[in-house]
C-alpha cells in the first residue's frame, strides 16, 4: 500500500476550487490576512476529504511539489493528482481534519489529522488515526510550491495491520457524519478556534463533567456559550481523542458514545466516557450537550500514546 500522500498547506492567498482565481492572503497594510489563511486551509481540508483528487492538486503551483518523510517527491498537477487518487482508492471514506496553520519564518506549518477507514483493494478493513504535519513554501502566485510532510510511519503501520477483533461495528453514511461533527469539535478545540466551533454547537446546550473524587460525584456543568466565549483564552494546548464510537439515531435526535482520553501540553490529563446528544437542525447535525466521565484511570487506547506530532497541536 502506498503511504499517504500529505494533506497540507500554505497560506498566502485562498484557492478557489479550480486553480483560477487566488486572492493574495496580505492586506493593504501588507499584514497577513489570519481569515484568508484560515480559509485557504479549510479549502484544502475539503479537497483531501472530497474524493476528487484533482481538487487537491488544485491547490499546488504547476510544478509544486510534495514529499513525505525520505520518499520520492510527487512533482507536477499530473503526479500529484495520480498520488491523492491512490490515497483516496485505499482509504474511500478519509476525512482530513485541519489541526492548526502557523506561520514560521518564511514558510507556513499546517497539521493535520487523517481519519477513515482502509477499506480499499486488499484492505485491511482497519480504521486508521494519524497526524502529521506539512512545511510549505508557496509559489509567487500564492499555490503551494513545495510541501515537505512529516508523519510517524511506524505508527501509520501499527494502525494499519493491527488486529481489529474488538473494534467497532461499521458505520453507515449518517452515523459517519456524526462522528465527523464531534471530532471537527475536537479539532477545533485543539486550535482554539471558537469561530469554527460554534457552527458546530447549539449555544443553549449544556455539558456536564462527572468526577469521583473521595468517594463523592462531583459534577461540573457549563453552556456551549460560556465554551465558546472562553476557549480562544485559554493557556494549555488541547487534544481529546476517541476510538469505537457508538451512534444511534431516531429522526433528528442522535447520541454518540465514545471511549476517550484528554491531553494538555502534550502530557495525559484524564480519560473517561463522552456521551454527545446532538440534533438535526436544517439538514446539519449540531451538538446539543451531553454528559462525561472525568477519570485518571482508564484501560490503555488502542490509538497508543500521544504521538509528537499530535502534542504539537498550537
């Protein structure tokens, strides 16, 4: 099986979906434009999780580039085209999360994190969870120009060929679509971003956090609203993770239960039990609250420690 291809980006101006128009990501004053960067990432997002996979390659200058770890680099719209093809033919049902754009000296950093499924010709049937990251040089036109993705292969592997006896049943398309909504709240929750979130969320809501401390059940409660309004202040790098999701449906009511574990700085919080209830307004699901368990000791993930590309998360 040929090792994903990169799921990245860089950010001096928004791509449309064909490579025609670019809008420079600079203001007038010459600033970077935070709101055109973020909007060129999830433009990209979208393409690697779009099935097309001259879509992706759209994003790329004619002769861009993009190499994993030591592999040969995919040069040109052709190659790279024929590189996400692949990628999308093994894993049908990936779903690319954006973790964070950063810019460092003269390059931008975009992190990603790769879920779906390796049911593809001579599959595994595996479901897979990964996270890397790509460093991007862009072309004067404002396309990438050449990426150089970094990702933990061994840990690609592992997912890959394990044994998956006790994974969960398979999802169909709707309970598949739920599952997505949770994990973009993670994701935004990793990169603080309170405006990507609050699509997600029904400001009414409530969440509850349930913890056994000394023999009592101490029990916090807050708004989606109170979440949003403090989430963009807060100091410690986020990253929650699930594995074997539950979801059942009736009409426009849906509950998703998921083993999970909580990190912050890239060191182990706690773990528990997510119990998300969600609600179908206007053909979208959205979350309404729920209810978690707040532990310091859970059975081990199948998804491993915390990875260093995944503790980088800003």
């Amino acid at each position: 099986m040929n090792l994903p291809a990169a799921f990245f980006l860089r950010i001096c101006a928004i791509a449309v979906l064909v490579p025609m128009a670019v809008t420079a990501c600079k203001s007038e004053s010459g600033q970077i434009d935070e709101a055109k960067m973020q909007a060129f990432g999830r433009s990209y997002t979208d393409a690697w999780s779009s099935q097309d996979p001259a879509r992706v390659a759209s994003h790329f200058a004619e002769n861009g580039s993009l190499q994993i770890n030591q592999d040969p680099p995919s040069m040109g719209r052709a190659a790279l085209t024929a590189t996400a093809a692949t990628f999308m033919r093994e894993i049908p049902d990936m779903v690319l999360s954006m973790d964070g754009l950063s810019a460092e000296g003269n390059q931008f950093i975009y992190r990603w994190t790769l879920r779906g499924t390796n049911t593809g010709p001579g599959g595994s049937g595996n479901r897979m969870n990964i996270s890397g990251y790509e460093e991007w040089t862009m072309s004067p036109a404002g396309l990438i120009l050449e990426s150089k993705g970094h990702m933990d292969l061994d840990d690609y592997q592992r997912q890959l060929t394990a044994n998956t006896a006790e994974s969960s049943p398979a999802l169909d398309a709707e309970q598949e679509s739920i599952v997505a909504v949770v994990q973009a709240f993670f994701d935004t929750m990793a990169s603080k971003d309170a405006v990507g979130a609050e699509p997600l969320l029904i400001p009414e809501g409530t969440f509850h956090s349930v913890r056994e401390l000394d023999g009592k059940t101490v029990i916090r409660t807050f708004t989606n609203r109170s979440y949003l309004d403090e989430l963009p202040g807060e100091t410690p790098r986020f990253r929650e993770r699930m594995w074997n999701p539950e979801v059942r449906i009736h009409g426009s009511v849906a509950t998703l239960w998921t083993a999970y574990d909580f990190w912050k700085d890239g060191t182990f919080s706690h773990c528990g039990i997510d119990a998300f209830d969600l609600v179908k307004i206007d053909g979208h699901w959205k979350i309404a609250g729920g209810v978690y368990s707040a532990d310091s000791d859970c059975d081990p993930s199948p998804l491993g420690p915390l990875n260093d590309v995944e503790s980088e998360v800003p």
